[in-house]
C-alpha cells in the first residue's frame, strides 16, 4: 500500500514443550478445560498485517487453537531454513 503497510499469510509451526489447556465447546467434544501436549510441529496459518505485534500474533493462534492458557507464557522465534539444512 502507499501508506507503506502491508498483509499476508503467515505458517506457524507450533514447538510446545509444556501441555497447553485447551476451551472445550460441548456438543459432543470437550467440556469445560481439558490439558493435553499438542503435537510437535503443528502447523497453522494467520493473516496478518505488518502493524501486528508478537503478542497479537500469539493470541490470534491460541484462539485458532483455543487455548485457554495466558498468552505471556508463550514466544515467537523466526526460523530460516534452507534446502540443505
């Protein structure tokens, strides 16, 4: 844009090494919290804007995955890879 923003998809692939409490919706599946450890290598994808801040991002991810933890225990790091690595 000519203001200089701009958005975008995102993948996140979700590393947790601590179980994470998740919102149960009733019918039929989970109610009330529920703790349990999430896959390693979860992956999701935001749409973001470049004015999102870090704890934004964290906490548009625990509501796709609704969770019901505190949004401060959590961090986002930025991974490259290569081809070869």
């Amino acid at each position: 844009n000519s203001n200089g923003m701009y958005t975008g998809f995102i993948k996140v692939q979700l590393d947790l090494r601590r179980p994470i409490t998740v919102k149960g919706g009733g019918a039929g599946g989970v109610k009330g919290q529920e703790a349990f450890y999430l896959p390693r290598g979860s992956i999701n994808t935001l749409h973001i804007s470049s004015t999102n801040t870090a704890r934004q991002v964290i906490e548009a991810l625990l509501r796709k995955f609704t969770v019901a933890d505190n949004p401060a225990k959590f961090a986002l790091f930025k991974r490259f890879s290569r081809e070869d690595q």
